[in-house]
C-alpha cells in the first residue's frame, strides 16, 4: 500500500466512512482454524478422502454419515467453544477492538463468533447482530421490517452475519450444499431485485462506503467463489476503492506476491481492490503507528 492508500484508508475509518468485512483470519487466536475443525471432523466421522483440511468438502460427506447436516453443524459449533476462549480486546492490535474503535455504522462478516459485537461492547456501543437469511429456513431478522430497513449509527452499530451464528448452528454456511444455495441464492435474488438476503442498510453498506477485506485468504474457494459472485451480483461495488489484507507467501509456499497479485485480479476482476500483503497483526501495527503519525 501506498502513502496515500493509507491517508486514505485511514480518514474513511476515521470519519466512519468504511464498511469492514471480517473473515476468519480475525479469529485465528483464540478459535481452531477452518484446517484444524476439519481434520477433527474428518476424524470424528472417519472421512475417507485424501482433503481432510476442505471443511466444507468434509461437512458434506459427514452429513451422509450422520444423515442430518444440523447435526454436523452443532458439532462444529461444540469445537469452536468448547475452551469458552475470547480474544484480548485490550490489546491495542486485537483486529476486532482495533475496528470497534473507530465510529463505523455496520460491520460484515462471514464468521459464526460474536468478538465483534464483544468488542464494540467494550466500547460502550450497543451493538445489534442480525443473520442473514441466506436459506428459506432462516427468517428475516425483525429490525428489518421496516421497508427502509433499521438504520445503524456508530452508537448503535449492526454486525450482520453472512454464513450464519454461533448462537444458532443451523444457519451456518458449512458444507458445499450451503455454499452452493447462499451463492444460488444470491444471484437469483439480485437478477430480481429483492432484498431478503440484503436488506437496505446491507445494501448500502455494500455499495456507497469503500470496503476493508480482514482475515481472508487467496487460497480459500469459498472466498473466492462468494466474492466473485458478490462482484457480478451488485455492480455497484466496483465504484469505490477497497482494500484487503492478504498473507504474503511464505518461502516454502511456492508462491511469490505477484503470483497471487495475478490471481487476486483474476478472482476479483469485478472489484477494485488495494493489498495489504502481510499478517493481520501487522497491519494493525502499521495502522496505529501511521495513525499517530496523522494526528
């Protein structure tokens, strides 16, 4: 990133202006990565395939073991909090209170943990979460009866959950089925308009404030596969700048920055994005120090 990447990623943030869009990585100190849960399933169910580590692959097979895919998605629930862990939000580069701090009206996700919510807690912010009602199954969450839908402020701000919420398990975005029906879905609901998925202030998050990928990597399909869908879905986010955090490569990856820099603008031809390539920790480093160095 450059100078003036980060003069301005910094006022967007600043002045509230940004929509931060948080995925798994964020969470990776205190919960079991997509990797680790799906070795443990692998083994729980005795999955016979080589991919232990694709989730989603594993989910999928598991709820033919077991015959019921919400049962497989309690179970994963069960591993993500059975050490009950919750991240340091007093640590000035925990990610989630490193976003809490500035004064954003909505916060998006794909992960089933509340941290963000914890954290803005800690802020003395009144958080609401929502669902997004990705499957027939899951009803639209009341604040959005409105037809305008409810408007969040810095105060009071909205995290909405894409792939589902811990506080229920079967509106988890798991197995390759549930990708393949939120992707379905979306793009049938924005070839006619709707909103179920996307409800107003979604929307306008989404489309009229620049947009700060954290957590998510190059290398994960459903990442790629959601974002390229969100891309062709609404137009409209190709208008502003974002930017992502990606992890360099590692020297025994076998990949260098430009090789991934080819495949980002591939995956994400529709989006104009800024990186970021380095860990989380070290953006939030670097974010604080340019800040103080702003002010």
């Amino acid at each position: 990133m450059s100078k003036k990447d980060w003069e301005r990623l910094i006022y967007q943030l600043r002045t509230g202006h940004c929509t931060p869009f948080v995925g798994a990585g964020a969470s990776m100190s205190v919960l079991p990565s997509g990797r680790r849960l799906s070795k443990t399933l692998a083994a729980k169910c005795d999955y016979p395939g080589p991919e232990t580590s694709e989730l989603p692959r594993v989910a999928q097979y598991a709820s033919f073991e077991y015959g019921d895919l919400s049962h497989v998605k309690y179970l994963v629930r069960d591993e993500l909090t059975k050490d009950d862990r919750t991240p340091d939000f007093s640590d000035q580069n925990e990610p989630h209170a490193v976003l809490a701090d500035f004064p954003l009206p909505v916060y998006l996700t794909t992960n089933y943990d509340d941290f963000i919510v914890q954290a803005l807690a800690t802020r003395r912010k009144a958080a609401r979460a929502a669902v997004c009602p990705w499957n027939e199954a899951i009803a639209p969450d009341p604040l959005f009866k409105d037809a305008e839908g409810w408007n969040p402020s810095p105060q009071t701000p909205l995290v909405y959950h894409l792939h589902g919420a811990m506080r229920d398990p079967a509106t988890f975005v798991l197995a390759e089925d549930d990708y393949m029906m939120f992707l379905r879905n979306l793009a049938i609901e924005r070839k006619i308009g709707g909103n179920r998925m996307f409800p107003p202030s979604i929307l306008a998050a989404l489309t009229t404030r620049p947009l700060l990928f954290i957590g998510y990597s190059l290398q994960d399909w459903t990442t790629r596969a959601m974002f390229a869908e969100l891309g062709r879905s609404i137009p409209a986010l190709s208008r502003r700048r974002h930017v992502s955090v990606q992890l360099a490569p590692g020297d025994a990856s076998g990949w260098t920055v430009e090789d991934l820099e080819r495949q980002l603008s591939w995956y994400y031809r529709e989006w104009q994005i800024t990186v970021y390539w380095g860990g989380i920790e070290d953006f939030c480093t670097e974010l604080r120090d340019r800040m103080g160095a702003m002010s």
